[in-house]
C-alpha cells in the first residue's frame, strides 16, 4: 500500500477555512463552559463557485469527514462537490468530531457505535451489496457515541445549524442517516434560507422507534416541528404544513441494497404531505448499483455523487 504522502491524490484548492458556531455558556463544576458548539470546515473552486453553498451534514455517531475522505483512502463527495463547482461547509455536529463533547455540559452518552452494528448498517448480508469498499476499523474509527437524548441532540444540531446559515446565507442541505432530521428542522427554523435538501439514506420511516436511540415521535424528527395549522401535539403533525418545507425541492436518495430504500417511498408521502416538493432518487434507476447504506463513501462513491450533482445542477437553473 502507498504511503498517504506518495499518492499524487487529488488537488485542493487554496480557498478553505474552519471556523466554530458557538454553544451556550453554562455553569458547571469547574466553571463556565461551552456546551455543544459546532465545528464548520469549508472550501471553495479557487475561481468563484456556484452561487448557493452546500452544507454537508453527517449521520448518526460519525462526524465531517464521512464527506471527505473514504475508508480505502480515495477522496470523498466533499472534493468531488467541491470539483463540480459548489463551495461545500462541512460540519461535525455537536458533540461529535471535532465538536467537544462533556457529559455535564450537553448530557449523557448514549452507547458507543459497535462493530456489531457497523456490520449490519454498513457491510449487510445483500446480494446486491456488491460495493463495500474495505476496511471496516477505517469505518468504525470516527464513531462517536450520540447524546442519550436523541431529541436534545437534534434540537442543539438545529441551532446551530441555522446560525450557520445565518452567515452563509441561503444553502442547500446535504444530510445523511441520522443528518437527515436535522435538515427537516434546520428547514423549519429558517424557512428562507434552505433552498432545497438533498437527503441521503434519511432516518425512517415516519414514526420509526429506533432501539437505544430513540423514537421519531414527531413524524421524521425526534424534537418537536411546527406545522401550519399548528399541531396540539406529535399525533397531528402528519398531512400538516411543515415550514420551511413547504415548495421546498427534496431529493430522497437510496442505494439499491440498503435497507432504508424499503421505506424511502413512505418518508417521500409524507414530505410531500409536509408541503415539500419531495421526490425519489433511487440509484439503480440512474444506472449505479450495488450500494448500501455507506453510498457516500463506497468504492464507487464518484459513481453515487454524480446523480446528486446533476440534481443540484437541475435544481440550480430551475
């Protein structure tokens, strides 16, 4: 195998930077401390870019670089994103990454990622999986474990996800598995300035119960969503208005031997039963077999990227 440093590897561009959303200041034992901020990395074409950002959100125990790099070492979709034209902000959600985590601070742990579940989500038994691209330590490695309150995590995610957008201005959400509730909210808390979410594999099916995570009480998020009417409570919220989604364009994206693509058609109903205008974008009717739910960082990863780019693209001259 090639040292790292003697691989020719892909070119960066020289416009990149990172920066910290900020938590709340809160008192604890040893004094004040910052809880759950959110580290942000960027970059952008050296020659300008297209003129709405992507922000690229990950799932569940992992952190931002699930975007920008696979495990067998090949760039990931944030380069390719990045080669296509589009200034990417790359994120680590709160308490996950380069984002700090302290119990007393953001809350209890939920339990660590173990392989036994990577086997399953990631490498499943699938005659169709053909497009696992190695080393299941490299996925395992960057698990973190989640908030135990699995609605907290995603109310603090939300936060900041929207005081991002506060500063870049309009974006275009990419999210993945368990990033996939916080696009619904981040969208509900800044209605104006998420013009479209591309949902990768999103977490589901609408009221899906999750063993030692949680459940989705709120239809496709943990943590409360408003709707228009307003709902009295979790129970009404489906068929309702959700804003921020309303006429917002929503790409669900599937692999072709996940099992999230059994119920994508079901969180597309209720999208659209939210106001969105949700569609499918299942890979093997683009031509790209063989995926999981890792789509983003399988072997053929720039496979899986090029029909989101043509979407963006579309998206973009609509």
């Amino acid at each position: 195998m090639t040292a790292p440093h003697l691989d020719p590897g892909d070119a960066l561009t020289i416009r990149r930077g990172q920066f910290w959303i900020p938590g709340e200041r809160v008192a604890t034992a040893a004094g004040t401390a910052q809880r759950g901020p959110m580290f942000v990395q960027w970059e952008a074409p050296a020659d300008g870019a297209h003129p709405v950002p992507l922000v690229l959100v990950h799932g569940g125990g992992g952190q931002g670089t699930d975007w920008t790099g696979t495990p067998d070492g090949r760039p990931g979709w944030a380069t390719r994103l990045v080669q296509a034209g589009f200034a990417v902000y790359v994120v680590d959600r709160c308490g996950h990454g380069r984002s700090p985590y302290h119990p007393e601070v953001i809350g209890p742990m939920g339990a660590q990622f173990p392989y036994e579940a990577a086997e399953a989500l990631f490498r499943p038994d699938h005659p169709g999986h053909t497009r696992w691209s190695g080393d299941l330590d490299q996925v395992v490695a960057p698990m973190g474990a989640m908030p135990a309150d699995l609605a907290e995590s995603q109310r603090m995610d939300a936060d900041r996800l929207a005081r991002l957008l506060d500063r870049t201005g309009p974006a275009v959400l990419v999210t993945h598995s368990a990033g996939g509730p916080v696009g619904w909210l981040t969208a509900n808390r800044r209605p104006g300035l998420v013009t479209a979410i591309a949902a990768v594999e999103p977490m589901g099916p609408p009221f899906g119960e999750f063993p030692g995570m949680g459940a989705l009480t709120w239809g496709l998020t943990a943590a409360e969503i408003t709707t228009e009417p307003p709902a009295s409570g979790p129970g009404e919220v489906e068929g309702r208005e959700i804003p921020g989604l309303t006429g917002t364009p929503v790409a669900v994206i599937t692999g072709g031997a996940s099992a999230f693509a059994d119920f994508a058609p079901r969180v597309v109903d209720f999208l659209r039963g939210a106001g969105a205008d949700a569609e499918r974008l299942h890979l093997p009717d683009r031509g790209v077999t063989g995926n999981g739910h890792g789509l983003i960082y399988e072997a053929n990863s720039d496979e899986t990227v090029r029909p989101v780019i043509d979407w963006l693209m579309a998206f973009e001259k609509s």
